[in-house]
C-alpha cells in the first residue's frame, strides 16, 4: 500500500521515518529520566513524591493553559 493512498475512513498515512526514529528518541529519553529519579527518591525520602506531586499539578495547570490559548 502506498503511503499517499487514503483509506476508507478518510484518514491518511503521515508518519514519516524521521517522525517515527523522534518518538522512539523521546521514549529512550523519557524511561532515563524516570528511571534516573528513582536514585533522588532513594536519597530524598518520601518528601520527593510530595514535590513531584506538586510539579506535576503546575504542568497540568499550564498544559491547559495552554490548550485553551490554541482553542481561542
């Protein structure tokens, strides 16, 4: 099948070669980050997991910040 045919969903093939080798980058960068972050846990103690909490829930609040500044 070729890439530029359209199936019958209408949806159409776009990943490219390049697009698939930067997901696979960023999946390798991602599992180091968080495997990395188990030797801060380690040293830290339980107090990390409240500070990771804390950090997730700002880029939660950003990310739909950011959502809503491209919907309008």
């Amino acid at each position: 099948m070729a890439d530029d045919m359209v199936n019958p969903v209408g949806l159409k093939r776009g990943l490219k070669n390049r697009h698939i080798q930067l997901i696979a980058l960023g999946g390798a960068i991602g599992t180091g980050l968080f495997l990395g972050s188990a030797g801060v846990l380690k040293s830290a103690g339980p107090s990390m997991i409240l500070g990771y909490a804390i950090a997730g829930f700002i880029a939660f609040l950003i990310m739909r910040q950011l959502g809503e500044m491209i919907v309008e």
